[in-house]
C-alpha cells in the first residue's frame, strides 16, 4: 500500500487541495474570481468536508488543505470543525480570509485562539478591494494576534488595474502583490479599465498548471476546479482517486484547447464571436467560456463562477 501511494506520489505532484468552503463573503470585491458576496449561495456541510478529506487522503500525495471562499470565517462552526478534521487526518492546514472579524485585539483572540496549533498558514488578503482603504485595522489586527498565538500569517494584496497585467511583469509590483487577472467580477467590472491587446496574441495560460496541476479548488457542490470555473470531474458524483487517475488534460473540452494555444484557441476550435481586443489571457478565456456554458454545462460550472447565481 505504501509502495503505491509512493508511484502515485511521482505519477501525480497533485500536493494542494483548497476547499471554498462557502461562496458567500461579506464583501462584494470588483476583483473577486468566483464572484463572491452577500448574496451569493452555495456552502460546505460538514458531511461533505469530511468525504473530500477521505479522498484526499486515499489519493496519497495531497499535503496542504486550504479553507478558504467567499470568506470561510463566515461558517465558524463549519470552518473550525473541518481544520480539526484536516488536522486529525494529518494534512498541513491553511485558510485565506479578508479578517473582517478581527475589529479589535480580544475579538481577534477570541476568533483565533480555538484554531491557534491547528492552522499552518493564515493568508490575509489586505488591499484596496477588501473593504477599502478606510478601514486598514481589521488585517493588521488579524496579523498582530495570529503572531502572537504562534500562527504563521502572511498578506496576500492584489494590485490597481494595469499596475502589471502580464506574465513577468509581477516584477514591477510591490512584493506581496499580485496583478489582477481579469476573470469572474473582474472581467465584468475592472477590464474595460485598461488597454486591450489583439485577442491572436493569448497562445497560452501563463498561470495555471494545467496538465499536472499542484492544487485544485473544489466547490461546495463537489465540482473539482482546475481554475475557477473549469471542473474536472465532481468528487460527490466519482472519488478523487479516479478523477485523477483518468485526467487526460488533452482531451478536455476547454483544457485540450487551452493547452494547445491558449484562449485563443478556444475562440478558433469552437469558432465563437470575439472583439479585437481583451484585457488580458484571463480575459479572452473567461468571456469565450461564458459563452460555451451550454454546450459544456458540467465542465463550465456551476453558475455562481460566472455570476449567473
Ligand atoms: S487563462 Fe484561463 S485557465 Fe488560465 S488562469 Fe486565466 S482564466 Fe484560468
């Protein structure tokens, strides 16, 4: 047994799972992927929890299992019984959160002590979108405990439209920072702030890892995100162990494409409308699969990642 979780390890570096525990978030960012908010449905039970940590643990390489949204805080309960459950099975734990609750020093201690010694990387996302510039307390607060409870903590900030929106570019930005990339809310809301470039010119995904991915997302609904929106397989329907096993990145409908050239490709194979111009890979990928979501409508799920919830 040990000696195939070892070939499964080499055959498959898949090492991260990161869970959206709820797609609901008490705020509504421009930037947001999965077009989280107030309103937005779709949240993990515990059962469910409990049946992905099974299967990450019968796939044998997964180390790392994130918790994360939406904003995971917003299911307490839920949240703090899955990084118990995480933990009991052995996995390294992380959660990424906007530390909205971290209002003053005690509040944050009350939040974070129950999980201090469980949690192996809080990421703090703290920027302009997160709440704004007006309030800059609640992540610091957050930061300042977690250090004191021994929790590692780190930001995570995500920079102004067209501060750096190509690969390589991240170099240009302050450290910590990352580009917008112009998928979900921010293709809706943020593209049409910057200059576009000729759509031939996106031959490629320059961020995700699409053939032998490290980390996956799944939903609330099982679906099993390659990036957000793309599923490969849903974990209440078939085990992780066979999603993986039978992954053929080639011949996925959206991934075979994007591989062999990019989101333009995928506006060539299927022969869809298009403009001139897009803001960005992400950009062109993300309008071209809003238009596909009918002839693909379990790959390019579930209606929350394109705002249609
Ligand atoms: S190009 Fe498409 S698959 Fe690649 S990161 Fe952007 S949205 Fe995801």
């Amino acid at each position: 047994m040990a000696g195939n979780n070892a070939k499964e390890a080499q055959e498959n570096p898949l090492s991260g799972l990161h869970l959206l525990l709820t797609y609901e978030c008490n705020y509504q960012c421009e930037h947001c992927f999965v077009w989280g908010g107030p309103s937005q449905t779709g949240t993990m039970t515990l059962d469910t929890i409990e049946q992905i940590l099974g299967q990450a643990k019968a796939l044998g390489t997964i180390e790392w299992i994130y918790f994360e949204g939406g904003e995971a805080f917003l299911y307490y309960d839920v949240l703090v019984a899955g990084i118990r459950l995480a933990k009991e099975s052995g996995f390294k734990v992380g959660i990424v959160t906007n530390a909205y609750w971290a209002t003053t020093d005690a509040d944050a201690s009350n939040w974070l002590t129950p999980i201090a010694g469980l949690v192996d990387d809080l990421s703090i996302s703290s920027d302009a979108y997160h709440g704004g510039d007006e309030d800059p307390e609640p992540p610091e607060t957050a930061r300042r405990t977690a250090q004191q409870l021994g929790i590692p903590v780190d930001f995570i900030s995500v920079a102004e439209p067209g501060a750096a929106d190509v690969p390589g570019a991240a170099g240009r930005l302050p450290a910590g920072e990352s580009a917008v990339l112009y998928r979900g809310r921010a293709a809706e809301l943020l593209a049409s702030r910057v200059d576009v470039k000729p759509w031939e010119q996106f031959t490629e995904c320059p961020w995700e890892n699409l053939r032998e991915p490290e980390r996956v997302h799944v939903d609330p609904f099982g679906n099993l995100h390659i990036c957000q929106g793309i599923s490969i397989g849903n974990l209440l329907k078939r085990p992780l162990t066979e999603i993986m096993r039978d992954y053929d990145a080639d011949e996925h409908p959206i991934v075979g494409p994007l591989l062999a050239g990019g989101p333009a490709e995928i506006v060539r194979k299927y022969d869809l409308p298009h403009e001139d111009g897009y803001a960005d890979h992400c950009h062109l990928c993300y309008r071209s699969r809003c238009a596909l979501r009918e002839r693909f409508p379990d790959v390019l799920t579930p209606d929350q990642m394109y705002g249609d919830s």
